[in-house]
C-alpha cells in the first residue's frame, strides 16, 4: 500500500487550490458518494467547474508530485477503506448541465445523474434513451464502462464523446474509441478525463415513451435487491451458451456454487439477487473484496468459467 500524503503536500495543494481559485473539500468521507455507502476518508476533493480549472489542477498536482483519481457518481464502485494516498478529482459546475442541440442531439455533461438527466430527455418526446433512465451514476462513468441494459448501450447513442487525456483536449467518435459489453479504452487509460458527451435520438410517441420508462423502472426495480446498499451487478455476465443456445448469466453460476446469501462481516451475497453484493450497514471495503475474491474462486471450481468484474476498484482493496 502506498504512502498517505504528507502533511506538508496537503498543505501546499490547498494553498495552491485556493490561489487558483479552484473549489476543493477536506477530510471527506468518500462513502456518501459511493451507492455502496462504503469508503473511508479522502484528505482533499478537488471540484473544478471548467476544463480550464481541470488542467491547471493536473498542473498542480503534477508540481507537487500527488496522485488523483477521479470519481463521478460512485453507482459502480468499491471505494477503498483508506483513500488517503491520492487526492480525488470530482467535477462540478457546468459539467452537471446538459443542453438541447436542436433535431434530436444533446449535449450531456460528465457530471450529470444519468437517471433524472435521461428519464427528462425521453420526456421531451425522444426515444432510445429510455434504458438509460434506470441505471444510476454520472454520465461520465456510463461512458467509461459503456453502460447498458435491456438490450440497449450507451455508445449505441453516442455521436462523440469529449475527453481529456494527457492534459490534451479530444472529440472523438464512437468508431475512434475502443469499447464493447461493459467496457471501453478508458477502463484502461485511467488519466483519461470524460468532460461530455454529444447523442442523437429519434422523435416518438409520447405515451409510448412514458410506457416504456415505466416498463423499465418496474423491471429494474423488480431484479434488483430492495432498499439495500450496493454497486450494481458485481460481476459480467460471460457471454457464454449452454447447449440449448441459451446464454449462462452470472448469477446463476453465482447461484450453483451455493453462495447465495453468503456473508462476510456486513457485506451480503444478496439472496434476492446473487450478482449484487449487498452493504447491511457495516460493511467495509475489505469485506466486500474478500466475497468478490470468494465468488470468483468458487464459481470456477463448481463450473470452470472464470467470472470478470463489472464494479471497479477506487484506491487499494485487501
């Protein structure tokens, strides 16, 4: 495990953060801004409002020789116990915004809620969208990991995604960024910065659109464990066939190896649904790990298939 900065380097962040004016918290429990409500404290979060106030926090951080990592709306995340070696980046201002182009395109900031952003944009009579309006976090993560359900994804919708990366400026479109199930380039390029995104969508029916927001709240709600803590499917369903052609999702595989309801410390196998984790209350980082750890064991003694992630680290896990 790393280092926890220094008091000297905390000091000369701040000093240089409020010199250049750029908004910034201390001593913040990463846990309310995880859906997990797991996460220790972080000593400084940084919150720029403009792409101008992002790089010249890149600049500082570079001066001084800390670590950052970024954080959006924390849906999809295992936040560590002890994030205490880096300083978190966080958009604000005008990245929570999106705007309306005219003719069916948007433009959707990297620091919006997906939910309430999508669900308001199939309400002004736009299809496509709609599976979007279930799935909660910020764009900017939806983008990373190409987030999708019911058969629809988000980079189905993209026309150019704006980023930063090497303290550079890009657009680029969905064709010039390597992504696929529940996942992109920037998965792996983690100094990757999403600032926005720019989709087109198609006029339809208003009712039909409300009756399909509808279908799919119910369905979400309805596969899902009710009013618990967690991050979302913990792990990526295989892509893979039994010999009817049907695909094997994972938690079935989860569900065969007997470790529906499976605990450790506050941290839960959900028994309404095994592919979530579930955070009873106490749960910690490590709690959660060793279940995900145990999962991934278990599930290829019983059926040799090797389960991947879908929940992403922040900051070390043991």
């Amino acid at each position: 495990m790393s280092l926890s900065l220094s008091e000297s380097q905390i000091r000369n962040l701040k000093q240089a953060l409020e010199s250049s004016r750029i908004p910034f918290r201390s001593e913040v429990r990463l846990s309310i801004h995880s859906s997990f409500k797991i996460g220790g404290i972080c000593p400084v979060v940084v919150e720029p409002e403009s792409s101008e106030q992002i790089l010249e926090a890149l600049f500082i951080f570079r001066k001084l020789e800390i670590s950052w990592k970024i954080l959006g709306g924390g849906s999809n995340l295992l936040i560590s116990d002890h994030p205490d070696n880096f300083v978190t980046l966080r958009l604000s201002g005008k990245f929570k915004e999106f705007e309306s182009l005219g003719n069916g395109k948007f433009h959707i900031g990297a620091a919006t809620n997906t939910t309430p952003v999508f669900r308001q944009i199939s309400q002004l009579g736009y299809t496509g969208a709609e599976f979007l309006s279930t799935i909660p976090g910020w764009t900017g993560g939806a983008v990373i990991q190409n987030a999708g359900c019911y058969g629809g994804e988000l980079f189905d919708l993209i026309q150019n995604v704006e980023f930063l990366r090497d303290e550079k400026l890009f657009i680029r479109k969905p064709s010039e960024i390597k992504h696929g199930y529940r996942s992109t380039e920037f998965l792996t390029e983690k100094d990757s910065i999403i600032l926005g995104i720019e989709i087109l969508l198609k006029k339809g029916d208003i009712e039909e659109i409300e009756m399909s927001l509808k279908e799919k709240r119910d369905r979400r709600n309805s596969s899902q464990p009710e009013n618990k803590k967690s991050a979302g499917s913990v792990f990526k369903n295989p892509k893979i066939f039994d010999e009817n052609g049907k695909e094997i999702k994972a938690w079935e595989l989860i569900d065969k190896a007997g470790l529906r309801g499976e605990m450790k410390g506050g941290a839960q196998i959900s028994p309404d649904h095994c592919n979530f984790i579930v955070n009873l209350g106490t749960a910690t980082a490590s709690d959660v790990n060793y279940l995900i750890n145990l999962t991934l064991d278990k599930v290829y003694q019983q059926s040799g298939i090797h389960l991947n992630r879908e929940i992403e680290y922040f900051g070390d896990i043991s």
